[in-house]
C-alpha cells in the first residue's frame, strides 16, 4: 500500500467510527433519520441519535458499507502493540487469536486472582502464583474431591483443567487458553480408576474454548459429568483416582 492511500484508508476509518462505542463499524450500519451511523450493536442498547436526538431508522447506510468492506480495519488491540489490519471478514478471526489480546488468569475462579495480561506471559504468571497447579506436562492425576483447577502446559499451548462439585454431581471440562475454533483440535479423556485396577470409567470430551464460561460448558453436557455415588467408588482415602489425558486429534 503507498503513502496516499494509507494516509486515505485512515480518513475513511475515522468515518466508519461509531459515535456511541468508538469500534469501527462493519456492515449493517444503521442511520438515525437526519443520516448519522452508528453501529448495529448500539442501536440495541440507545434509544437516540447521540449527535441529533432523533430516532434511528432501519434504513442502512449502503455506501458507507460497500467503503467499510474494501477498508482495512487495525486489530483492536494496536495500543498493546498489534500493528496487523484486516478486511472486514478476517478481523473477528483474528481478534480471536491475537498475542496481543489480553486474558484472565483461569485462576480467577478459585483464588480470585486479578491477573488480566497478554496470553503470551500467562504462564509465566501462573507458574510464580499458582506454582502447584501448573504442570509441563499432557496429563494429571485430579485427586481433589472438593474440585480444584490445574494449568497443563502441553502441544506448546495451555490448558485449564477443570472439576467442579456442585448438589450431588461432579462436573469437569477442559479448556484451550484460546479460541474454540483451536480448542478443537484436542480432545480430554477424563478416567476414573477403582482401587481394585478393574473397574473403570473413561469418558472422552471435546476441548473448549477459553471464552466458553464453565457454566455454559457444565449445562451444554459436553463435559464429565457424574453423580456423587458413582464417583465414591473411585475414591480411596478422600482421594479420587481420576486422570485427565489430553491428546491433538
Ligand atoms: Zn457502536
Ligand atoms: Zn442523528
Ligand atoms: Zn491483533
Ligand atoms: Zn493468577
């Protein structure tokens, strides 16, 4: 791309702002009646016109899209340092994926950890707080009855292992650090063993994707899912024999 049109692509973005949430607009784009946009997730939340106090019409601004979709957006985390533009069909690819998008610490749900940082220092962060938890390694032996949360660092990616006790059921899932169209390139054996070395239980589930809360994940059934009497045959000494194996498909 030459210096004119870069310095032109600019001008057109600055067009293509949305005056409520200041995100680039990607098509529909919506008008109030006197013809300001605004984005079509805005118009959900804003009764008027922020500019002109009028109401929006579902009239959309077919121009202003046919300029949106020859536009390269930049990545919507440049100020963390993601110099990369986009068209519009690849943006929301990429924001998914980014090295520059920031992520929770999976932590976060048992110790109230506030880390919030780039997914590239995440296990640095994890190994120095929660040094117990975090394992290089594609398996692990979960004994812990009252559920617990381990980090498996494994195929140069990161994972969150999860069990959970809730009202007589033991639920547990696996979680890519990553988007779930990654995630399911791994599959979680979860595998319960009876002292006796006979009685087994093995279940096999796809792994999700971090954006996926574990709520949704625990009613989808997509996960380990048992009910406490079963599970007591698989426990010794308040110990539970359960092992998750992660494998790549
Ligand atoms: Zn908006
Ligand atoms: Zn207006
Ligand atoms: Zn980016
Ligand atoms: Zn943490």
């Amino acid at each position: 791309m030459d210096g004119i049109s870069r310095a032109l692509d600019e001008v057109l973005l600055s067009d293509v702002k949305c005056p409520v949430c200041k995100q680039y607009m990607v098509p529909p784009i919506k008008m109030c009646t006197n013809g300001h946009n605004i984005c079509s997730k805005c118009t959900e939340s804003v009764q008027l016109c922020p500019t002109c106090r009028t109401k929006f019409s579902e009239t959309r601004n077919v121009a202003l899209e046919n300029i949106a979709r020859r536009l390269k957006y930049p990545c919507a985390n440049r100020q963390s340092g993601c110099l990369d533009k986009f068209s519009i069909e690849h943006i929301a690819e990429h924001h998914a994926v980014c090295v520059y998008g920031k992520v929770k610490c999976p932590f976060h749900l048992y110790e109230t950890c506030p880390w919030n940082g780039l997914k590239s220092d995440l296990k640095e962060h994890a190994k120095a707080e929660h040094p117990d938890y975090v394992l290089e390694q594609s398996s692990i032996h979960f004994p812990y009855l009252s559920g617990a949360l381990a980090v498996l660092s494994c195929f140069e990616e990161l994972f969150t292992c999860y069990l959970q006790y809730r009202e007589g059921r033991y639920y547990g899932a696996v979680q890519l650090i990553g988007p779930s169209s990654e995630a399911s390139k791994y599959k979680c054996e979860f595998t319960l063993l009876a002292e006796n070395g006979i009685e087994q239980i093995r279940k096999t589930f796809l792994v999700q994707g971090y954006s996926d809360n574990f709520e949704t994940i625990f009613n989808s059934g997509n996960c380990f899912n048992l009910d406490e009497k079963t599970v007591n045959n698989f426990v010794k000494e308040n110990e539970l024999n359960l092992y998750i194996y992660l494998y790549t498909m």
